[in-house]
C-alpha cells in the first residue's frame, strides 16, 4: 500500500469535481482527483448533455422542415438518418472528450473507487491517500424504480438511447420529467409508437402546471400517448413484448411496447465509499447532507458538490457548486451557496422550456405574494412571421417593489432568450424597469418587455 497526502483530494472527475480542482489549483494547492476505471470525461461530455442534445437537435430539425410550408416553403419527405445521428454525435463526444483528457492529464490521478478508511483518508487500489479536506463529486445513477416485474423486463436508460442505432417500434417511457419528455417527443418523430407515464398530474412536476400542461399539448401533436396520474402496478413479458399495466384516475391503462425507457429520477451515488468509516452523514436517499456552505455537517474536513448533494443539478449549477465547495473547504470565510441565483434550467422539447429563478410553487412554498402575468407568444410580430407562435412567457414580480423574481419561456428559441432573462432576474430588474428597456423589432426578445408591460398593467 503507497501512502501519499494532498491539500485536496477530489472524489470525482465529472463537471462538479474538475470544476473544483481547477478553482482551488488556480489558487497554488495541491490537488489529487480520483476517478473511476471508466472513460474520463464525466456524465455531461460522454453520456449526459451534449451527446443528448446532439440526438434532441436531429428530431428538432425534422420538426422544423415539417412545419416548413406554414411559412411557405414545400419540402418532399422528411426521413430521419439515426445511424447517421450516433455517427455525428460520438465524433462530437470524441471531440469534448479529448479536451476534458487533456485537461485531466495535467493533474496526478488516482484510478479506482473510493473508500474512506478514517475521516482523513480514503483507499484507492493500492494508494492510501491522505488529505486535510475532500469534495466529494461521485455524481448520481439511474435506479429502477419499485414496479412489480420490471427487472425481468428489457430497460433502457437515456445512455443506452444515445447508442441505439434503430428506433423500436414502441416504447413505454417510465418518467414525465425533462428527460423523459425529451426523448418521448425524440422517438415519436423516429416514427416510434410512444406511451409515457407520469406519476404526477401533470408532466415536469417540479415546474408550475402550466408548463407541464404546453408539454403535454406538444407531445401530444407528436402522437405522445400521454398518461398522468399513473401508477404502475406490473409489468411483465408477454412473448417478445412488454406489457406495463397502470392504474390511473379514468381507470386501468395499459401498453404493449418493445421496451422500457426508465426517465425516472435518478439518486446520488455514495456506493463504495463508506461514508460511516469517514464520519460523514449520508446514503443513497439523501446524497451526502451538507450545510449552506457545501461542508458536511458531521466531518467538516468533507465538502461536496454537483448530483451527490440529493437535489436537482445541472452541469452550471454543478461547476457553481464545485468551485464554491473547493474554495470554501480553505476561506477564512466561507460563502453560502446562492442557489436561487443558479438554478436556472432547460428542456430540450419542442417547444423549448427555460425556468429562470422562481416558480409560482416556490413563491407560495415561501409566502411570497407575488403578481404573475402570462402572454402568449403569438403577441409579437417575430413568432407569427417565423411561424413559431407556440407557447408563452410568464413573469413573476414582487408586490410592492416590483422586482421580478421569476421568469418561464416555452417558445421555440426559449433556451437563448433565457440568458437575457437570467441576467435580469440576477440584477434585481423591476418589471417597470423591463417594459422600459430597448428591445429590437421583431424579435422574440420583445415577449419579455410585453409580458412586463402586463404586469404594470
């Protein structure tokens, strides 16, 4: 066994972690990351993010083509290459990839799982490396969920989908949050026979309602058997199909599919890492628990960072995390983490979702009177020329000083526009303030002053 010590020992090599190390080396320490036997590059580079939304962007074109002649253009038939997709995407993954192992290589690696030994040292192989503090970044998994019969079943998870080079010919999708939805509507324009159930009443359920309600219209239109408020009892094999029985408000639902796509939510990986051994709170359910600083609460040498801490991540929300753990795990003074700054989020739908800052849910979870005013897209000259008038923008203001506090875009260029929408709800802008700026004609960008114009209204 080769004993070595470190400034910092980072648990992990996705986005949270090498964010992390990178803060911390830019600051002189000494930092030793560890990693799986796996390929570098974590789940964003190699099987999260980008190689999803190389897939979601192919269907996405079809869509437009599709709708071509709304603005008077004929196409012939649309046929959708996905051999062709996977080949572009892994050349692209294999791109990202090799930047990430680029950048990986500079740093003393240390292959292999984890497992702390004390509350300053963990195993890795045949290295005992001790640390005066850790960030743990292991990431999170897909489960199957508790349904009767479904781990005699063929299942796929999104990874497997970003591998498949023929669609099947039906698919049941276990899961209406952001990525079940996406690929929901991914398959069906692959010509796929999709059912998608939701437990919830409605789809994204940590959004508000009403966003979910324009998902489930434009999965819908896509040919989306949509069932919510489901609860799935069985499944089971019937010949070479698969059958998932659900019991639902309006009675028993049941489809017959190729296989299952589990887009249920996914829970923080602690595997291996004997947390009891490194006095340090947590398990598969809650993630690694930390205070508002990123700190264990009960070893305070451990920090962590990114999908481990149990909470809904994303890959800006994950490098946020990282850096602040890293940082806070040496400042004199460590900083609270700001997640309401920063949790902003996208679905990758047609229409395209993007919720900046708070929800309706959340305002009224706090007790936050708010005034809220909705305008649908196809109030601006841009949407109804470009044939893109699906959707709204919603907007959230504060009584009394008017500040807004929470912005949702499902329009087609929701995701762009949703940067100038971070960074008026970043700054404090009042919606006076917002009805007031320039904004160029036509463009979309315009929904954000009219909705604002509502509000004082």
């Amino acid at each position: 066994m080769r004993d070595e010590r470190h400034e910092l020992c980072v648990i992990g090599a996705g986005t949270a972690g090498f964010a992390a190390a990178e803060a911390v080396r830019a600051e002189g320490r000494d930092v030793v990351l560890v990693t799986g036997e796996d390929e570098l590059g974590g789940t964003c580079i190699l099987r999260g993010c980008m190689p999803a939304k190389t897939l979601l962007a192919a269907t996405q074109s079809e869509g437009e083509i599709k709708r071509a002649h709304d603005v008077g253009v004929e196409t012939g038939p649309v046929h959708v290459d996905l051999p062709a997709i996977v080949r572009r995407k892994r050349a692209l993954v294999d791109y990202f990839a090799a930047d990430r192992v680029h950048e990986l290589a500079s740093y003393p690696l240390a292959r292999g799982d984890a497992r702390f030994v004390a509350s300053d040292t963990v195993v890795v192989g045949e290295r005992r490396i001790a640390a005066e503090r850790f960030v743990i970044a292991t990431g999170a998994k897909t489960v199957l969920p508790r349904i009767d019969g479904l781990a005699d079943v063929p299942t796929i998870t999104s990874a497997d989908v970003l591998e498949m080079t023929r669609a099947p010919r039906s698919i049941g999708v276990l899961g209406g949050g952001p990525i079940g939805c996406a690929f929901a509507q991914f398959f069906a324009r692959l010509g796929t026979r999709v059912t998608l159930f939701q437990d919830a009443p409605e789809l994204l359920r940590a959004d508000d309602p009403d966003v979910g309600s324009a998902v489930r219209a434009s999965l819908l239109r896509d040919g989306v058997d949509v069932v919510t408020a489901a609860d799935v009892r069985r499944v089971f094999r019937d010949g070479d199909v698969t059958v998932i029985l659900a019991d639902t408000p309006q009675g028993a639902h049941g489809a017959r599919c190729e296989t299952v796509l589990i887009a249920t939510n996914r829970r923080p990986n602690v595997d291996g890492l004997d947390l009891a051994a490194g006095g340090i709170d947590g398990d598969r359910a809650r993630g690694i628990v930390v205070d508002e600083m990123l700190r264990s609460r009960s070893n305070p040498r451990v920090f962590a960072a990114g999908d481990v801490l149990g909470r809904r991540n994303m890959v800006h929300t994950a490098e946020y995390g990282g850096r602040l753990a890293a940082r806070n795990a040496f400042a004199r003074e460590p900083v609270a983490a700001q997640w309401d700054r920063w949790e902003a989020h996208a679905i990758y739908a047609q229409p395209q979702v993007a919720i900046v800052g708070m929800t309706e849910r959340v305002c009224r979870a706090r007790g936050i009177d708010v005034r809220v005013a909705t305008l649908p897209a196809s109030e601006v000259g841009e949407a109804l020329v470009s044939g893109e008038s699906e959707g709204f923008v919603k907007m959230l203001a504060r009584r009394g000083d008017g500040r807004v506090l929470g912005i949702a875009l499902v329009i087609d260029d929701a995701i762009d526009l949703a940067g100038e929408a971070i960074a008026l709800t970043d700054r404090g802008a009042t919606a006076r303030e917002i009805a007031e700026m320039p904004h160029l004609h036509p463009t979309m960008s315009e929904l954000l002053a009219r909705v604002a114009e509502k509000l004082l209204a």
